[in-house]
C-alpha cells in the first residue's frame, strides 16, 4: 500500500472577486504541500471552461493539479474532446467521477458509472493519466451495502484507476 497522501479540493470562481480570493487561499493551502489541488467539473460539464482555466492556473504557479471529469449526461465524444484538451495542455493527473445527474435531467448519457469513464480513459489515452476515483469510507450513499460498495469499488480500481481519494468523513457524528 502506497503512503497516504492529501489534496484540496476547489471549485472553480465564477467572478474575478472569487479567482481572487482563491488564489489566497491556494497560496497559503500550498505551504501545507499537498500532492495535488482538484478542481470540480460541474455536472454535465457545466464548468469546463472555468475548471480547465483554474487547472492551468494553479499548474503555471507551480502546483499539481487535477481536474474533475464526471461522466454523468456526456457523451463519448464529449469525454474525448475534453481529454485531448487536457493532453494538448499537459494535464496528467484526473479526478474520474460518476457525478450527480443534473436538477431535473433524466438523460445519463452514454456512462452510468465511473468505472465506465475510467475504462473509456484508458481505451482512449493509454497511462498517460493517473487516475483518481472515489472511495466512500461510509459506503456510497446509494449503495444497498457495504459489500455492494466494495464491489463497485473494485470494478474502478479493475478499470485502471491509480489511486482512490476520500474525504474524512460525510456525516460528522460518524
């Protein structure tokens, strides 16, 4: 088993106030070295623009950087235009999500897990990019077990991911 690592997790400013103030942050946050910063995706890719523009950013100033990619409501053609920028610009490391279905869509698109998009990043890029996926330390809030949860754990990690990431804890009286 590899050491345990931490990362940060931003979403990407919608205002030039907000880019700001997480430039600060960000600042202080890397005295703390952490092995990456994430940036999220929003669902359907509603922030692709602005998570690819925070990525570069925080690569420019010296820090690795992983973006989000959630496979909810894309398509295969979408998930590979989004890769092929991320390759032209020197992005190896991915956060490989399901994600949430956006408010009021009923359409998943073409994946419905995250051990789908992992599967289809490795078709498509080889290793060029080490890939994290989620771990649920207090089972996914969908699954119907603990063991279901491990199941589909080990379907990401069989598809290629690299690494899980987690966050302490969902529910604090946890």
């Amino acid at each position: 088993m590899s050491a345990r690592t931490y990362s940060f997790e931003f979403f990407p400013p919608k205002t030039a106030e907000g880019a700001e103030k997480l430039r600060a942050t960000r600042k202080q946050l890397a005295q703390l070295n952490p092995k990456f910063f994430s940036v999220t995706f929003g669902a359907g890719g509603s922030t692709r623009d602005r998570t690819l523009e925070t990525v570069r950013e925080i690569q420019a100033d010296g820090s690795e950087a992983a973006p989000h990619l959630s496979c909810i409501g894309s398509t295969e053609a979408s998930i590979r235009d989004i890769l092929n920028e991320y390759k032209s610009q020197g992005i190896r490391h991915l956060v490989a999500l399901r994600g949430d279905l956006p408010s009021g869509s009923m359409d998943v698109g073409e994946f419905q897990y995250a051990n789908e998009l992992v599967e289809f990043i490795r078709k498509e890029t080889g290793d060029w990019f080490e890939i994290e996926v989620a771990a649920y330390p207090e089972v996914h809030p969908q699954a119907r077990s603990y063991a279901e949860d491990m199941i589909n754990f080990k379907r990401k990690v069989d598809a290629g991911a690299n690494a899980a990431i987690t966050q302490y804890f969902f529910n604090a009286d946890a």
